[in-house]
C-alpha cells in the first residue's frame, strides 16, 4: 500500500480508476460529482489517456460503448438527472454485452432537485434503468475507502460477465474527505479478444457488437443468455457486511452507504444505553442479499430500514423477510440527513 | 473609520482545512473580544462551507456574509453583494474563508484593488497529506498559482497536516516542515501548526515546534456526534 492520503470520495474512486488502468473516460459535468470529471481531466493527460467532456450525458454513455466494443477499460460519471440521460445507453451496452463502469454520485430529486445526497435513485439503479429486460450489477460504497476500492471492482465484474457496472455513491460520499490508501498493484484488464472488435481469435470469430435483433427468436435467445449470466452474477458477486450480528439483538436494521454510516453510529450510541441492535449492510444491491438480510431477520422481532429517501430499498427488505416479522421504514427525503440524536430517537419509537 | 482591525484571508488547497481554521479564526478572534466578520468566499465547494455554521455563529455574536435564502444551498458561482462592503471594513476583523486551489481564489480577484488598499494578511493552509500539496514544490506550486489567480501575496504559512483519525506526531511534524520551507522560499512568515482537539491524544505537543492551535470541529459528518442539525448542503 502506498502512503494514506486525504481525498473526497470522487478524487479518490477517480485515482483508483487510473491505477485500475482506465484510459479512457467520457462524462459531462454535474455537482456533486464535478470533482470527479475534474480529476479525470487533470490526470488523464498525465498517464496518455483520453479524456473527454462529451456534449451531452447522452453523447458520453455513447463515447463509453464505443471504447469498450474497441476492448478498453472505459467509465462515466454523473450524478441522478446525467444518469437519467444515460439510461438508452447503458441499456444498449447491457444488450452489447459490453464491459463498462459508470459512477451515480447521486443528489436530491425528483426533477432537478437539488444538490444534496439522497439515495432516490435505487430503485433506477437496481431495476435496470433503461428500457428492456436487464440488469447492471450495483455497488454500494459506505466509505471512501470503499468508494476508490470498488473501481478495480466493477471493472473486474464487467469484464467477467461482460456488462455494465454501476457503483452508486451519492453526494456526501463524493464530497466528504477521509483517509484513503491504494494498493500497489490491480488486477489486470481481462484479455479483450473475447469481445473486442477487430480481435479475432480464429478466422470464423467475428464480433459483431450490436443490440438489434429484428428476428423475435434471436432476441429470445440472446435475452436468456443475458439472463443465465444474471444467475452467475447472483450467485458469485452478492456482497453485504454484518454488524453487531452475535448482541443478542431483537431489532435489525438495515441501510447502505451513507444511511448505514448513520445506522452504525446510532447502533452505537444505543448500545451505550443498553439495547442492542443488529446491522446488515448490502454492499450490492444488484445482485441484492435476499439470503443474508433473511437470515439475518430470522427470529428477530422487527427488521427496520434506514435510507435517505421516501422508501426503496425497503421493498427488497419485504421481499427477503417475506413476512417473517414486520418490516417498518424511517426515511427523509429533499436531500436532509439525519442527525445522530434523531435516527436514535427514530428508531426508539419504532422499537418502544 | 480607525484601520484598527485585521483583514485575514485564508486560502489553501482544496481541501487543506481553509473552512475549519477560518471558522476556529474567527471564534478565537471574537473571544479576543474583536467585533468578527467571517465572509464565506467558497463558489467551489457544494458541501462542508463556512455558510453552515451562519445559525451558530449568530448566537455567538459573529457575523457570517455568504449567500442568504435559498441560494445559501446552491452550487452558482455567486456571492453576497455585502462582500465587497465586508473587506473595506476596519471597525471589525474580517476573516475572507476563499474557495480552494487557484480556481476559488480567483474570485479574490474581483476585490483586490480594495485589498491591496488597505493593510491585509493572506494565510496558506497546508495540509500535506492532501495529494495536491504533498510535497515542499507542490506547496510552492500551489502558492504560486493562488497569488497569481488572486493577485495577492501570501504573507503567512499554517501548518495543517492531518488524516483524520489516523493524524499522528508525524504527520503534524511533516506539516511543520514544509510550511516553514515553504514560507523561507516565499518570504512569508511561517505562523502556527493546528491540531483538531480530537486528534490531540495522538499527537506528542512537545514534538510540535511551533505556536499550537487546537481546533474545534465544526465542519462535521451528518452521523459524527455533536453534528448540530440535520445536515443541508
């Protein structure tokens, strides 16, 4: 590892990305994730990359397939209302089967909103986003940390299931500073041959990257594929991370990202008073932990969930406790974060 | 008016710790019995300004100048039209928070001429464990890149070398050495070395060869303790 520095979130998933050994990066600025294309564009011409400041989003999420159909680590970044535009995009690259990263740092909707975190754009990022029968894989970074380590991770998965990973922080975890360290080595790009245009491996291997099928059965066909793809991705890249599991707690909470920051300090501050709370934390929310947050709920008295918005997540939550035991929701919406005193008092109620 | 009282005007790195030592400045000086002005200059950062402690400060008695209203959770590149009012004052102490980098200290700029009329100090924040100013030529770099955006000379260096809670003796130290370097090279003075209270367990004060200022936080995470309200950008 090298020296720990300070960074903001979108410094430091933007460095990760170039040690990652991404040259290529296509984006239109957008608070709060501007630093992001700002630190691409500063350091992309220092390691012969290409950067790019697209027109458009739409423009850009094209940019971003157009590099990966030529076999290169390529990503965008934007923030809800630029992801929003880049959704026919990433649809045709989940179609292409195409390798991709592109980076939500999300902010306050519905609309323009404004400027402050949220975690409103779930339910887009897990169910697809774009038009069509699809799926991205998700992640869900709670620290900077986490945020700058999982760029070598999405791109990881991309490249092994050939599709397009999205890492959806939001505005505090791209603004915020902490400590953050890179390692000193990444996993090298996956042999591009497999998909790349003009790298044929025998005569007859043509890549043909393209997301038309007029013929029904062919488009059949292709979808099902994608889905068998879907049950590798269920079954190898499901992440979450428990917390004060062994307590004895009766409550679980549930939250990711900058909400289950929240959680944990109130799991925290309640322990001090002696009621003990359990904490599961998805890291992915597509492929989502249906198995682990049921488990985790087994023989719990309630499951709470913890977000930043009116109530998305929550409805995967019901869907793994499937009735088990009630599930209950403490939200806010318009971009307000919780102080510690009030999600302790929240959830008081809800456990009294 | 008496040219009593100080112009300070704090720039640094993105990141350098600007907000918070600005904020702390203005707490010391207000103590010190100064009527304190704190004029929020940042149009870069969209989170973490010196705008959000406004409520705090009232009932302390100092005056913050930074956009009002709505526009005080914008992302514009706007400012107060009391700004221009606040640096011709001198029956008060007026601590100018300026957006990091060369890019937030060009809105200096836009008032240097009633700067550079009137007596004023312009403070460096250095914080070396940012990668922008890691090193003695990164931190001259820098310098030199802020007095030609601003049109100003740095005339004082603070040591601001932290890493949260990873902020140890030698992190602090290494700070120190570089912004006395830093200030020989550009005939400034090298001032003070700042340490957050809640890092001071960490850090051997006896080490610190300099004037030590203990920093409160203010600037807090939504889920830290003690963050005052529910946190608005």
């Amino acid at each position: 590892m090298g020296k720990k520095v300070l960074m903001k979130g979108n410094e430091a998933v933007a460095e990760a990305a170039i040690l990652a050994g991404c040259r290529h990066y296509f984006a239109y600025p957008i608070t709060p994730q501007s630093e992001l294309i700002e630190y691409m564009a500063k350091k992309m011409p220092l390691v012969d990359g290409t950067f790019l400041q697209a027109e458009s989003e739409v423009a850009a999420i094209n940019m971003v397939l157009g590099a990966a159909a030529c076999g290169v680590r390529v990503m965008t970044s934007s923030s809800s209302p630029g992801i929003s535009l880049k959704q026919e995009g990433i649809s045709y690259i989940a179609a292409s089967r195409l390798p991709a990263v592109i980076v939500n740092v999300t902010r306050g909707g519905p609309g323009l909103g404004n400027i402050a975190p949220m975690q409103c754009d779930y339910f887009q990022a897990t169910r697809g986003g774009g038009h069509g029968d699809y799926y991205t894989p998700v992640l869900s970074p709670s620290t900077v940390q986490e945020f700058a380590d999982m760029a070598p991770m999405a791109f990881e998965i991309a490249e092994k299931y050939l599709t397009p990973v999205m890492i959806l922080g939001d505005g505090m975890l791209g603004q915020m500073m902490e400590p953050v360290e890179f390692p000193d080595a990444y996993p090298p790009q996956k042999d591009p041959s497999e998909w790349a245009l003009g790298a044929r491996r025998t005569p007859d291997d043509r890549h043909i990257i393209n997301s038309l099928y007029i013929d029904p059965y062919v488009l059949q066909e292709k979808t099902e594929t994608l889905f068998k793809v879907y049950e590798e991705i269920k079954k190898n890249e499901t992440r979450f991370e428990t917390y004060n599991m062994d307590s004895g707690a009766k409550y679980l909470i549930v939250a990711h990202g900058t909400a289950a920051r929240v959680a944990k300090s109130a799991v925290d501050a309640l322990k001090e008073e002696g009621v003990e709370l359990a904490l599961i934390r998805p890291i992915t929310l597509w492929p989502y932990p249906y198995d682990a947050v049921a488990e985790a709920a087994k023989g719990k008295e309630k499951v709470i969930t913890i977000e930043l918005s009116m109530g998305q997540m929550v409805e995967d939550v019901k869907l793994a406790v499937c009735g088990e035991c009630p599930v209950e929701f403490i939200g806010k919406a318009g971009g307000v974060v919780f102080t510690p005193e009030e999600i302790v008092s929240l959830i008081r109620e809800k456990i009294s | 008016m008496e040219n009593s009282q100080d112009l300070l005007i704090i720039t640094g790195s993105y990141g350098s710790g600007k907000t918070e030592y600005a904020v702390n400045l203005a707490v010391e000086k207000n103590q010190g019995g100064a009527p304190t002005t704190l004029v929020d200059l940042d149009v870069v950062n969209p989170y973490f300004r010196s705008r959000d402690v406004r409520d705090q400060f009232s009932s302390l008695g100092i005056e913050v100048v930074a956009p009002e209203g709505a526009f005080t959770h914008a992302d514009l590149p706007m400012l107060s039209p009391r700004v221009k009012g606040a640096v011709k004052r001198t029956d008060r102490t007026v601590i100018l928070d300026v957006g990091g980098d060369p890019m937030g200290a060009r809105v200096l700029g836009r008032f240097s001429q009633d700067i550079m009329a009137r007596a004023y100090s312009m403070a460096l924040i250095v914080n070396t464990r940012r990668p922008e100013t890691e090193d003695l030529e990164k931190v001259l770099n820098m310098a030199a890149m802020i007095q030609r955006a601003s049109g100003l000379q740095i005339t004082e260096l603070v040591a601001n070398s932290h890493l949260m809670e990873f902020t140890d003796t030698d992190v602090v130290v290494e700070g120190i050495a570089a912004a006395r370097e830093a200030a020989g090279a550009l005939n400034a003075k090298f001032t003070r070395v700042c340490v957050l209270e809640d890092h001071l367990d960490n850090v051997d004060a006896s080490a610190l060869d300099a004037e030590l200022v203990v920093l409160k936080k203010f600037m807090k995470k939504p889920w830290e303790p003690g963050c005052r309200k529910a946190y608005r950008c």
